[in-house]
C-alpha cells in the first residue's frame, strides 16, 4: 500500500463523515430543533475543518 492508496482510503473517510454530518444537520432541520442556528454555525465550522483536512491529506508525500 502506498500513500496514493492512503490518500484515497482517507478521502473515502472524510466524504462518509460529510455524509453524516448532512444527515445529522437535515434530520435536525426535519424535526424543527430549535438549536437549528447553532447547528447551522457548527456545520460551517465542520465544512471549513473537512476542507482543511482534504488539504492535509493531499498534501501527504
């Protein structure tokens, strides 16, 4: 295995989290949670620490 396929393994990982995260966020909308703003702040935050998480691992040698 090499870091080609880790990078690949990592990328995998970090869109299955996004996933996530959008479910999470829609299902808290579907149910009119009242935290929706704070959910909303939070998922800002989460895509800017995916983002730089893509970066770091594309930026493996």
């Amino acid at each position: 295995m090499d870091n080609n396929d880790l990078k690949t393994i990592l990328h995998e990982i970090i869109s299955d989290l996004e996933e996530i995260r959008v479910a999470v966020a829609r299902r808290a909308v579907a149910t009119g949670d009242q935290s929706t703003t704070r959910g909303e702040i939070a998922a800002g935050a989460n895509r800017e620490a995916y983002s730089r998480l893509r970066k770091r691992v594309d930026g493996l040698q």
